[in-house]
C-alpha cells in the first residue's frame, strides 16, 4: 500500500499542472468554438448561390474603369474575343465604351 501512496503523492503536483494548462488552453480554445459555432449557424441559416460566369464577368467589368481597360487592351493588341467580352458585357447595362 506504501508504494501506491507514494504513486498517489507524486501525480497530485502533476495534476495540479494540468489543470493549470487545461485552463489556459480553454481561454483560447473557447472564443474560437464559438466562432466556429456561430459562423456554421450564419453559413446554414444563409441561402448561397453562385452567380454563373457572365453575371462574375459582368460585375467585374463594371467594377473596374471601363476606359482603363479598353485603353489597355487596344494599346496591347491583345486577342479581338476578349474586346468583344468587353463590349458585350459593358454596354448590356447600358454603358458605353
């Protein structure tokens, strides 16, 4: 029984450490599950869609200064598909190049 005792009194200072450090590693860890809680929440109670490819294009034309680019591409004698891109996705909103 003697040596169960000394057993017993020699994990009890190891285990006051690990609760120390259980303690510490809980401050961190516990922000983060409830960012991991409440984005998984706010990503299930949204509807995603994925826009398609012309309406990303267009958006993104519309984004940039549309001038620039034509600039750009016509200086660059870059490929006559990517100018028709740019007319055809610039002026369906109403916009001029």
């Amino acid at each position: 029984m003697k040596l169960l005792d000394f057993w017993l009194s020699e994990m009890q200072p190891a285990i006051e450490v690990f609760l120390v450090e259980k303690a510490k590693i809980q401050s961190i860890v516990a922000p983060v599950t409830a960012g991991i809680k409440y984005g998984s929440m706010l990503a299930k109670a949204t509807k995603w869609t994925v826009p398609n490819d012309d309406s990303i294009v267009k958006s993104l034309i519309i984004h940039i200064k549309i001038d620039t680019v034509k600039r750009k591409l016509r200086d660059s004698g870059t490929n006559k598909l990517i100018l028709e891109d740019l007319y055809r996705f610039g002026t369906s909103e109403g916009q001029s190049l």
